[in-house]
C-alpha cells in the first residue's frame, strides 16, 4: 500500500488509547468521594474490584484515603496480592462481573497488614508525606479522569480455597485541601443597575464575579471601587470545603449629610433652610456651609463634602457646672 494512502487512512481512524488495558473483574460496589460524603465500606474480594467516583465540589480535595481492613488469616499470605488503579474507564459505570477498559495507573503488592491505608494524590501540590502508617501512592490521578478502580488480583496461581475467600473492607474518604470558595452577589440601586465596577479580594483583581472564587480558609479583605457607586470595603472569612455567598449591596455615590440637632433649632445648607422631616439630605461634592440657629444662637461651619462619602453633622449643647469657694 503507497505510504501517502497509509496516511490518509490512518488520519480517518478513531482515536486509540495506546495506553488502555483491556481485563474483566468483578465490581463489587462504588463509593463517592466528595467533602460531605459520608464513610460507605464496600467488601472486596480476591479478583474482585470498587469503582471510586468524585460527587460535588472535588476541587476542595487533594486527595483520596483508602483504608483496606484484612482480614486476620490474611497475614499467611504474604506478597500473594496486588492492587491496581485504573483511570479513564470504559464503561464509565459498570457492576457485577464486567470487561472494562482503563488506564493502570498504580501497581502495587498489597503489604502483609491488617490495616492498610493509601493516599491518592489529585493534584500536583497535594503535600501528602508517606508514614510508617500510611503509603502516597506516586501517580497523580487527574479528577477529569474519574472514575478510577481499584482492584485486588492475586500474583500467584494454585492457592488453596481459604485464600480465595478472603475478603477486605474499603473505605475511601476525602482529604480536603486548606480551602473555600467565596460567591459575590451585587445587589444594585434601582436608579443604577449593572453599572461597572471592580472588585478586589487581598488586593488581587477578580477578573469574573460570576464564578465562585477559591480561595484558601481564614480571613480576607474584599474591595469594590467604582465610577458610579460608593466604594465598598469589608472583610469576610473562608471556612474549609465551604462557598460562601457575599452579598454586596451597591449605593449611589451621591453624598449624604445627616442632620442632628435640638426640635427648636433651625437649619440650613447653603443659606436654604432643611425642614425637619429631611434631617438626610443629597448634596453635591464640593465647600458647603452649614448654620444651626437656636433662637439668637448661631454656629456656622464650612464643611468639604467628597463624593460617595456620608457626613454626620450635630449640634451639641453641652452644660457645665462648676463649684466656686
């Protein structure tokens, strides 16, 4: 066959897995890993297999604990078993005797324990350390490529019957990253909707508000700065695998000054008199004058209004007493 007709066909085949193995097992149950899933064991045997999933909000994990409980006859057979993970499954979803095809990702001989506990690492900077208790598998297992399956499969062949019904209890649980999200929802004037603005967490440009933030747990100082409303600052805290949802009311940046002052003064702003009922009044920014009267008594004050800001202006009749000899 010509080289350039090899090509051409070659360029019209599907996409092939160079990587896949194809293998039948037994799935003996599934189990979700997510920051609220609660402990589910599923009992595994020899050439039997658990398909693990990820539920919601898998971006709050670093990685996977597997616990496998022995049973206590299991010490005689030592290095008698391997355990294997398969990523990039298909089928996606399988149970009961199935043929699959996966990607292996770990191999490895199961230790002679009657507790063994695997870390599976789900991203690069997951800071998981192998313990005398505890073993960090070396392949990070992208959550994309979920769900995976953990199977257990016997090295030598001829074993007698008590090792075939051994059966181990799995258990896999979250191990949940140092962070949270945060959720901004604006709430805008009526006057003044969907006007832009920015909005700075610890300094740092949120660049879409529209998506929850992640950010790590502790305390953080958020920012809003504008053209057309009030700038906003405040701070909020992060609580681990939570989303937290701000709500940012938005204010005309016109200024506000608010009156104080006894019912029989009088008031005015600029020379106009300010009636009672409207002790908050709008201003524009820039010098204005303020004058409280109270019968003949006059105080009169320059006072520099900024835009967005709020200004409490009060007059106060202060008494004072003072004993003589």
């Amino acid at each position: 066959m010509p080289v350039i007709m090899l090509l051409i066909i070659c360029l019209f085949l599907p996409a092939v897995n160079l990587n896949a193995e194809a293998f039948r097992t037994t799935v003996e149950g599934s189990i979700e890993v997510s920051p609220s899933s609660t402990e589910s064991p599923v009992s595994i045997g020899i050439n039997s297999a658990v398909l693990i999933t990820l539920g919601e909000d898998a971006r709050f994990l670093r990685g996977i604990e597997v616990e496998i409980t022995a049973p206590q006859n299991w010490l005689q057979y030592r290095n008698s078993l391997v355990m294997m993970i398969y990523s990039n499954l298909i089928p996606a979803t399988a149970s009961g005797v199935a043929d699959l095809d996966g990607r292996r990702v770990i191999f490895d001989t199961l230790p002679s324990r009657l507790r063994i506990v695997y870390h599976i690492p789900l991203r690069a900077q997951h800071g998981l350390r192998t313990t005398t208790s505890v073993t960090v598998l070396s392949s990070v297992i992208q959550p994309g490529t979920f769900p995976i399956l953990f199977r257990l499969t016997p090295i030598n062949k001829g074993l007698n019957d008590d090792f075939e019904l051994l059966r181990f209890q799995l258990v896999a649980r979250p191990i949940l990253s140092d962070e949270g999200a945060v959720r901004i929802i604006p709430r805008f004037p009526p006057q003044l909707r969907n006007r832009p603005f920015t909005v700075l967490i610890d300094d740092n440009v949120i660049s879409n508000i529209n998506e929850q933030i992640l950010l790590r747990q502790g305390e953080h100082h958020l920012v809003i700065t504008s053209e057309d409303y009030r700038n906003e600052s405040r701070r909020f805290v992060v609580e681990r695998a939570r989303v937290l949802e701000l709500t940012i009311e938005l204010h005309d940046p016109t200024p506000i000054i608010i009156f104080e002052a006894p019912q029989n003064a009088l008031i005015f702003l600029d020379n106009a008199p300010i009636a009672r009922t409207r002790e908050t009044v709008t201003t524009e920014p820039g010098v204005h004058e303020v004058r409280f009267q109270v019968g003949d008594y006059t105080v009169i004050r320059t006072l520099n209004v900024q835009r967005g800001k709020t200004y409490r202006v009060a007059l106060a009749v202060d008494l004072t007493i003072q004993e003589e000899d």
